[in-house]
C-alpha cells in the first residue's frame, strides 16, 4: 500500500527518481560518449540550458514567474541513494550500462550555476527564466522536475494575477485544494497564488510551512448535521465569533433573514451558489436594513466557480462583495492549464582536449546549438534580458547574448545569479518580499496587458544584433 | 529555504494539515457543539458522507474510479503532531478555542468505516465513489484530501481510458510529468494512466514506488550537445542498443535518412512535430525500403501534442505508427482539469441521549440531510449502487438506500466495505490487478459511451422508490 507523497529530507528523498527516464538515459549516453577516446571526459563538456515559455497559455497576455526557491532546493539537495541505484541497475534497457555509470550516480550532486529572473517577475514569451550551465549529465539530470514545478507555479501565478487584478481592492482569497492535482499541488498553488497578490489560502499547510495567512468559513454539512439551520449559525459564531456564515444550503435570502431575526451577531456571510450579484445587492439591503445598525459592517464573500471574467463582471457592476474566495478555476488554471515552459540546450562549452590534462585552458570552446524543427526553433546562446523603462512602466526588453557589451545594455539585467558551482549565492526573498516585488512588478505593465478582453499577441521583446547573426548563420551539420 | 515536497511518514507527517482551514474550524465547533448539554457528546453523532461527481468533464461521457488506495493510506495513517498543534494554537481565530480540542486533536484518529467502488470502475454522475461513515468530526476532517486525492487520479483515469480506447491495438504511454502540477501531480498521474490502460509511464518515481513499466527516448538536447546528429545517433545505440532516436531536432525525413545511409541499427525512431500522418507514411517506406530490410522492424512512435481525437484520426487514416506518447493532454486533462467532485453529508446517526450512558442503543436515530441550494442538489441517506447487465453490457444502475432490501436489488452491489472502525477488511488489488479490472469494465460499456465525437448526457441510472420518496418528503427546518 502505498501513499504516493514524494518524500524530502535532507538526502533528497525521492526527487532525484521524480524524472523522466529518458533524463536517466541520456545520462548514461553521455557518460560514454564522452568518455570514449573521440570526445573529451563527460565533466569537461557543459551544457548551457534556458527554460523560456514559447507561447504563452490562452487568454494570456504576460507570465509571473515562480517556483525558483522550491527548483534551488531541489538542485541543492537531490541525491540517488543505494535503493534507488539498484531500482535503475534492474532495468532491462540498463543492462549494457556498465557499473561506473551507477557509481558515478551515487556521488551525483549538482554543481552547477544558475541564473533566473527573481520570482514574481513579468515575463513574455521566448524570455529565459532559468539559465543552467553545469557538466552537460547534471544540466540534463534535473530537466524534468524543474520544469515540472516552474511550469506549475508559472501557470498559477499568472492566472492569480489576471484574478487579483479583476478584483480590483477587494480581496482575493484561493480556494481550491480540493480541485488541485493532488495534495502537492494545492500546497504550490498556494504559495504561487499568495506571490501574485491573494491575501491568503484556505490550505492549512501552506500556513504552517509558509507562513501564508489561512481562512475558512464552514461548509454546508456543518449547516446539515443540524436539525435546524438556525442552531447551526449559533453554535458555530459560539466557538468562532469573528467567523462567517455560509447561508446558502438551503435558501441564501431565507437563512439571512434568520440570522438577522435570531440576532446572530456574525462577521460576515458567504453567498456559494446562484445570482452573485442579484443576492449580493439583496443581502446587503437586508443587512444594513437590520434594527440598530448591528449588520451594517458584516461583510459579504461570494464563492462558488468564480473566475478573473466573473469577478470583473461583478466589480464593474458595484456588485456589494467585499471579498472573493476562488478555487477550481485558479488552482488548476482551468481555461488553460499547461504552461508549455521547455529547456533547451541552448550552448555547449567543451575543455579542448589537448589541454584538459596539462593546463587550465586560456579559453574554453563554445558551441551554440538550436533546434530547427517546425514551429520548435530556438534562439542560441546563453542569455540576458534588459529590460527599458519610461515613465515607470516596461517600454521594451532586449534579450542579448549573456556575454554582450553594448551600449544599449544599460538597463538593469533581470536573470540574476543564485547558484555558483552549487552553492547558493544570494539571501533568497521572503514570501511577502517576493509578494511586494510582483505587486510592484505589475504596477510596471501597460494597461493593455492587464486587459483581460483583448489578448495581446505582439510583445515588447527585441533581439540583439548578435543574436539575430547567429541565427541566421546556423547551419545543422 | 522550503521545498514543499509533502512528507509522508508513518506518523503521518504532513498530510494532516493538508487540507481547508475551515475543516479544522468545523470540527472545534462539532466538538463544542455536541458536548454541550442540549446535544449529545460529539463522538456520538456519526456522520455519513459521500463522494460523488455531479457533472461529468466537459467532452466525457463516464468516469473511471482511481485513488482510493491513497485515500485508504490517508485514513490509516494521519495523526497531528506537537509541532502542527502548536501551529493551530497560534492562529488568532483558534485563540477562543480551549485546551481539550487541541487533546483531542493530538490523540486523532480515523476510527470509521468506508465502502467504496473498486478503482477502475465505470461510473456515472451522482453516483457515490466512496461513502464514509464515522463521528462526525473524523468524517469532517478527512474531506480535503480524500476529495483532492479521488479528484485528480479519477481525472486523469477517465482522460487516459478514452486516450487508450481511441489508440485502439495501438499502445499508449504516459509522457507528461514535466506539465504535470508538479512533481506528486507527475507520479500519480503516471498511476492514474497506467489503470486506465497505459502501458507505461516516463516517470522513473512510478517504475520505482509501483512497478509501472518506464519508458524513454532521448531529447532535442542529447543531438545537439553532438556536433553532428549521426554521432549522436551512435553514441545513444552503443549505450542502449535497444533505444528510439528521436529524429525531428532539424528535419525528420533528413535524421531518417542519415540513420540508414549510416547503417545505424535502432529498435524504433520517434516523430516529435509536423505533420504526424504524412511523416509516418515516409518513414515507413523509408525504413522498409531499406537495403535488406534491416530496418522493417524498425517501430515507430509518434508524440508531440498528441490527445484522444489526434490518436483517432491518425488510427482511422492507417498512419503506421506503433505506439504514441502522451504528455500534457493527458497529465493535465486539458480539455477539462478539474472533476468537480464532492463530499456531502448524507445522514447523520445519532444514539439517543438517555442511551448513552445505560446501555448499547436498540436502535440509533438516523437522520437524512440533503441540500437545496440551486443546481447543487443532494440524494439522502447512505447508498448503494446495484449493476445490472445484459448481454455482458450495462443495462442499467439502480441507486438504493444502503439498508434497502427489495427483490430487484440482486445484481452485485458496486460498493464495498474497505474499512472497518479504521481497520482495512480487504486485501487490495495490485496495480496490475486493477488495470485488468478496468480493461474488463470498459468491454462493459456501450459503445455510445466510448464514441468520441457524440457526448452522452443521459445516463442508465435510476432511483429506488424509497429514495424518491425521501426527496420529496424532506423539508428544510
């Protein structure tokens, strides 16, 4: 019988296994390919990978990057323990690979270095928002589970960002665990949707391990295990009197009315279900209607399939909401839920032979590579984005080869470095320093990306002339 | 520094606190509520709770059951640590919350009984997948992650079986970890697949945790880290003489050419982008016209955006392709990512107070509860699911109150009891046991069931009287 949660301790637990076998493989390959008297020793060739995002997900118009701190984590502490070892070596297709490949894969630990945009950036398509460069098996290695927590986080930020922004100053509240892919998933979806401007979660975990603030109401069995409704709104403001009541399990009008008329002093209500803003006008005349004022400051939360269209509706007709609880639809991205973020190879750096085993080379040998297949192309090189301000918000960003010097590179670079041959380089952000920086990240974007009626197609992303040569002197051989 | 991986432990690590605030919320006002001299102590009302879907995914026409081992493992294992403890304490809205309910939270334990359907079943709206009956704070409590853990793995068997029927003789296997919710999303997707018909996953954690069968190529990067895609070729065979080269990194038709011009002996070729059809068709006649059909064994797999209606038409149009890889249609069910699945109380049972300290009750009270709200109607009472067949096909389902003994309720009830007072009372399947069970389930659907281009929206199932009848009767107090 078996769980299935991935375990994490401090010798990696189960992610090193948390891969596509194909990554496995490869790595095997290369560790004989390179290790043959043609090619150099596998830890002298470096591969350089970009993740970027082609196209971005339907409805879109910009990214809000995140996931780096749980990807940093990762690359710090994967290990392939014994067990693990022999689970590959039993494998029919590894029974070529010899055993100095699974030793190799014992002492395996990440060395590389990493460059990425810090988390809550606004980002568009074909901008990197990881930079790897490390020996070409652990760059490989680590493809799967970074992308697989940058696409999910990515996606999830983005589309609390479109919500966040819909509301406008209420506030926005994530609601969905129970609809997220499994229990992993509701924790991150959390965390990613707290960094794009919710004021919090109804996820418990992600207030005790992050510090996320939780909120909940009660749900309608509560409501239902009493015989009437009535007792159940008091006994529940009796143990939580700052606590709100649901009132739509068998009639929303009905049950505020008896709220009202049992004198139940409550904080606020929840409206799950029908017309949001026809009940949301009526029950705040009921409330602020009420004999002596005692309702006038009970808040109104609505609920119930909301999304960034539903609650723009809502706010553009002053519909009396004061704050959103949104689930299925943010916690799985659910008008399009795949981020298509790829990692490519996009340059190889290989020690020259002849002076791998006399001197440390005056100068390593890059290669840049990309891929021509249709609709797939990518753009060689390891690189940087600037991005150009006016009048505080974003005017254009030029992608550069990450070695360029030119003039027009002024502006501040927005990958930055945090992992220097494994080891972490800068103090990572807090939660709500990475929530300010998105808040303020925002504030830089042109209003017609923030429009979610007319999706923009056409970026402010120029390429340098450098990189623009490569291309088009790339020739696959 | 976090990497919000969820422990899983035999001390239940993390799971307790995965799940909605306002479920620990509810359960300190039952505990409140119930002990309190109007109400019974709470450990004697039980509540009865069943999971179900009311709408089907857009485009689906059935669900296929997946997730209750996890869920069962959930149950068995969950407790409340010191640590988490003192977290709830912490929170300003528990701060009226007295000693005895963090006791009673510190000694937690599932102590009730589940019936569920085996996973793989075949089932239809608004019939339960698990019914659970225990005091009612554990039946509470236990919501969140038995509806996240049921949702997604339900999910995602319901997309790979019309995938897997839609391929026909032809294989499947799973290939989207990498646009996965993240990393647990990955694996339980890969497990949720391979019950549905999968033959196969890319996800190493599921060939090592479950024993599915693990499957993987190369990527664009291990050409491109070569200077010349046919040593890439050769060094990938030389290490795995059984491997697939992927082909379309500059020009499929050109990679194919190059393997037999080079005399590169490879058990299959994958075709990653462009025209799916028309590429196989030249691939083919290339690897058979092949001087001495060395390669007219030579497979072909085809993946790249690849879902059910893709599949069914390359199948109905011949393409000669062998097996087919799917990813992020498949891992994120992006047609429709969510199951909006549901737990709601269905009765209440409480023994009568003046019993409770004398003797065992006669009889305890039960008591149906079902909800009103618009179009989130709920059948009362504990059920049950009897399967009728004709012919080896599903004629029809009737859905009865559990206690029901009627004459036409002969056919095999579909729910079983897995626990019992906490206790499991089955051994379960094996993983293979339950892809067998669902390969005979989906030979007993109809076949307008599994048509992809007509969606079913009516469905063979009915109510027994007595369940009408208490609909009808019930009044909300």
């Amino acid at each position: 019988m078996e769980g299935l949660l991935i375990s994490d301790n401090a010798k990696g637990g189960d992610t090193a296994l948390a891969t596509d076998f194909y990554e496995l493989a490869m790595a095997a390959a290369y560790f004989y390919s390179y290790d043959h008297s043609n090619f150099p020793d596998s830890s002298k060739v470096k591969g350089i990978f970009e993740m970027f995002v082609r196209r971005l997900p339907k409805n879109r118009s910009y990214l809000v990057a995140a996931g780096l701190e749980q990807v940093l984590y990762f690359l710090m502490k994967t290990r392939f323990n014994n067990e693990q070892i022999s689970y590959l070596r039993s494998l029919e297709v590894f029974k070529q690979v010899h055993d100095d490949f699974f030793k190799y894969l014992r002492k395996f630990k990440f060395t590389g270095s990493v460059w990425a945009v810090p988390e809550g950036t606004i980002l568009f398509p074909n901008e990197p928002l990881i930079r790897v460069e490390a020996p070409i098996i652990e760059a490989q290695i680590i493809e799967t589970y970074l992308l697989s927590m940058m696409n999910f986080q990515t996606l999830i930020a983005t589309k609390a960002s479109r919500i966040v922004t819909s509301a406008k100053d209420r506030s926005v509240i994530e609601f969905g665990s129970r609809r997220a892919h499994g229990p992993q998933a509701g924790l991150l979806a959390a965390r990613a949707s707290y960094i794009a401007g919710c004021i919090g979660t109804s996820n418990t975990l992600a207030g005790f391990k992050l510090g996320i603030p939780v909120f909940g109401t009660m749900a309608h069995s509560f409501i239902m295990s009493f015989e009437k409704e009535q007792t159940a709104f008091k006994q529940f403001i009796k143990t939580f009197p700052t606590g709100y009541l649901l009132v739509d399990t068998y009639d929303s009008i009905a049950a505020i009315k008896k709220i009202i008329k049992s004198r139940i002093k409550t904080a606020g209500i929840r409206l799950d279900s029908g017309d949001l803003y026809s009940l949301s006008v009526q029950a705040r005349r009921l409330l602020d209607n009420a004999a002596g004022g005692k309702y006038s400051n009970t808040k109104i939360m609505a609920s119930g399939e909301l999304n960034e269209y539903l609650i723009q509706d809502l706010v553009s007709r002053c519909a009396p909401i004061d704050s959103f609880g949104v689930g299925t639809e943010l916690s799985t991205s659910r008008d399009d839920p795949a981020l298509n973020g790829v990692y490519k190879l996009v340059a190889t750096r290989i020690l020259p032979k002849f002076l791998i085993k006399n001197r440390r080379p005056a100068s390593e040998k890059i290669h840049y590579t990309l891929k021509t297949s249709p609709a797939k192309k990518t753009y060689p090189g390891g690189k940087q984005v600037y991005r150009i301000l006016e009048n505080g918000l974003i005017k254009s960003d030029l992608v550069a080869l990450e070695d360029e010097k030119e003039p027009q590179l002024e502006a501040p670079p927005l990958l930055q470095k945090f992992l220097d041959n494994g080891k972490i380089l800068l103090r990572l952000p807090s939660l709500n320093g990475i929530r300010a920086y998105h808040l303020d990240q925002i504030k830089t974007l042109p209003q017609k990306f923030l429009n979610l009626d007319i999706v923009q197609e056409s970026f402010p992303v120029s390429y340098s002339n450098r990189l623009q040569a490569e291309i088009r002197n790339f020739r696959p051989k």
